[in-house]
C-alpha cells in the first residue's frame, strides 16, 4: 500500500488538461521551426503542473524526440514508469549521481571540465559509455563554461574516453524581452560552434532555442528547440492574447476548476474569512469552495481573485484559506451546491486568463501552475472546453 494520500478523482476541485490544447501547441511549434528539428518537449516541474506521466506520453506521442528535465529524480521516474525515449538533464549534476544516470540511459550535461572528467571516470568504471551535452554560458550566468572559455572545455572532453558527446547547448536570459542581448548571445553561441566544428564534427543536437525563441527567432533553431510554456498554452512574454503561426493560436491546456460547497446569506458589514478583511457592502449572498492556497490558489490572490460560476464574474471575498474560500454572488446571485466555478483558464464559454490574476499579485504563469498541489487531480480530456 502507498504511504501517500491518493489524490481522489472524483474531488470538486480539479485541474482540466486539455489534450486537444496540447496538441494544437505541439503543431504550432512544429510548423514553426520545421520538419527537419527535433523537438525536446519540457515536462520538468511535473510539466509545468500540468502532469509530468501523462504529458510526457502526450508528447512523445505527438513527435517529440526528446524529453528535458532539470534533476535527475525526474528522469528515473519516468524510466521507472516505461519511458524510453531520450531524456536530458539540463540542470548541473552532483557527481555522485553519475551512476544512477549511467544505469538507467539518461543522458547528462556537462557543465564544466571536471563534471566531464568525472562523467569519464564513471563512465570507464562501469564499461558503459555516457550520453553527455555540454553547456555553454553566453549570458544566463547559471550555469556552463563561459563562450570565450570554451575550446579547452570541448577539446578536452573530445579527448575523454567513456564520453559520447550527443549535444552541445546553451540557454538564452532574456529572448522575450531584449532582441539586441539575445542576437549577442546567438552570436556567442555561434562563435562556439565555429571552435567546435575546427575540432570535431558538430553533435547531432545543437540547441538553444527555448519558448520565447520559437516565436520570434529562427535564427536559434539549430537542430533541436526546447519548447516550455508554449506547449502549455501561454505566451512566455506575458500576454493573454493567444500567439500565432500560420493561423494557429496557442491556446491554455489547463483550467483549475472547483464546486460550490455551501451557500448562505450574510447581512450588511459581515466580516468574510481570517481577519476580517473583507467586509459585505449589503446584504448579499456568499458561497464557500473547497480550494484554497494548500492546492495552489495563492492566498496573494484575497479580495483580489475572481471566479465564474453560472456565467457570471464573481469575486474572492476575504482571506483565501488553506482549503477554502468565499466567494460573493451578490444580493441576486443564484448558485447551488455542487455548481462548478471556474478559476482560471476555459470552460465552456467562460474564460479567466491566468496572466490577468498573475498581473495582480506580482506573478507569471510558470510559477502560478507549478504551484498546483498535487492533491489537486488532474484529468485529461480530448475536448478544448467543457460545460459550464
């Protein structure tokens, strides 16, 4: 028996995960960069909140020919759930993990010459030989040799015996806000490739471009992309407008939605919720959802939140619990026990951007959905939105 709490599918409150979203995503991007690039979908973070199993399955499915993630937990996982396709660690590696990589085929990067020394030595040890793409810095500042030091770092690697060096990448810092600073770090980027093609044959996989660099610059594409946020449905520059290719507009996959759970009727000056810091105008009506900040709703989002419930905008009254929250419906509002409210995302013909609650409390949609608890179900659906 599991010693976790199994998430309940059957929970009022849920996460929707459009796949028919996922894949309009997915073809933007191909069409986008072309036939000829392998696409590394992003499913770190658990996919972005959106599922990490699943939507590798999703992926992988629609074409893509790589998997990335940031720390190696993540990749076995996905081996140990029958995932066979090529998965890249992009984040530096503690060199006591080097034989868990080796053991279950998960491809390594290499961020320095003594990563890649010691990559070698495991590598030579066990007689296997190590998928390795090495990492070069030309500005993020995270991690990677930088660009002007980086011919001894490939020169020597080249040398190392137990190492096939199947990629060589680097990340761009600021590629949906700056087009001067990150034409310089493509310029960098090639600048290395030069020095790499003097001495050996480039890898197969050359890569840079991430979500913002799909969209507006071709330039980065190389022979492999590595879409995040854009395969989920949102802009990385922060608009709510759905970005286009060819006719096609990126479009949200995941829409967080709840139940009401309880109804009542308050009178005027009622304090709502912890500290009373919402205060009813009037006499109005007031429902309870069982969602709150323990599964992700940010308590930042108090008396500044909105939900829909029977086609009509409603806001977070008071304090945002950790399991619950109040919603006022107004003096004339209807809602029922058991009606959905939606919180951010689509649902039939109502629609909540999640960059508009993002903009009130200082946030972006990556760190909004990969804040979704995992008590929080996710439940896969064909269909782009539902009823509301």
């Amino acid at each position: 028996m599991s010693d976790r709490i199994e998430t309940y599918r059957n929970r009022p409150t849920r996460a929707l995960i459009s796949v028919a979203a996922l894949e309009n995503n997915f073809r933007i991007v191909q069409k986008c960069v072309g036939p000829e690039r392998t696409i590394m979908a992003m499913v770190k973070a658990d996919a972005y909140g959106h599922g990490i199993l699943e939507i590798s399955r999703i992926m992988l499915k629609l074409g893509a020919g790589y998997l990335g993630v940031a720390y190696l937990e993540e990749a076995v996982y996905l081996r140990k759930n029958g995932i066979e396709a090529p998965i890249l660690v992009l984040g530096a590696i503690n060199t006591d993990q080097i034989d868990d990589f080796l053991e279950n085929g998960i491809e390594i990067t290499a961020s320095s010459i003594d990563k890649s020394r010691a990559i070698s030595e495991a590598a030579v040890r066990k007689g296997v030989t190590a998928k390795v793409h090495l990492k070069i810095d030309t500005g993020m500042e995270r991690i990677g040799v930088h660009w002007y030091n980086a011919k001894r770092f490939i020169a020597e690697t080249l040398d190392m015996p137990g190492i096939d060096i199947r990629g060589i990448f680097s990340h761009l810092a600021k590629a949906e806000s700056d087009t001067s600073f990150t034409a310089a770090q493509l310029d960098r980027f090639e600048e290395t490739l030069e020095i790499y093609g003097k001495l050996s044959p480039l890898p197969p996989y050359v890569h840079i471009a991430n979500s913002a660099a799909v969209l507006n610059y071709p330039r980065s594409y190389y022979t492999m992309v590595r879409p995040g946020i854009l395969l989920y449905g949102y802009d990385p520059a922060g608009l709510h407008h759905g970005r286009s290719c060819e006719g096609m507009e990126i479009e949200p996959a995941m829409s967080l939605i709840s139940k009401v759970s309880y109804f009542k009727v308050c009178p005027p000056e009622t304090g709502i919720s912890y500290g009373h810091t919402y205060k009813t105008p009037s006499q109005t009506r007031v429902v309870t959802l069982p969602v709150g900040y323990g599964d992700g709703y940010s308590r930042l989002l108090s008396n500044q939140g909105e939900t829909i419930i029977r086609g009509k905008t409603c806001p977070v009254a008071g304090t945002i619990c950790m399991d619950q929250m109040m919603v006022d419906i107004g003096p004339d509002g209807t809602a029922y026990n058991g009606d959905d409210a939606l919180l951010f995302g689509k649902y039939g013909e109502s629609y909540i951007p999640l960059e508009s609650l993002c903009s009130k409390i200082g946030t972006i949609p990556y760190e909004f959905l990969c804040g979704i608890s995992g008590r929080v179900p996710r439940i896969y659906t064909n269909c782009r939105q539902e009823s509301l």
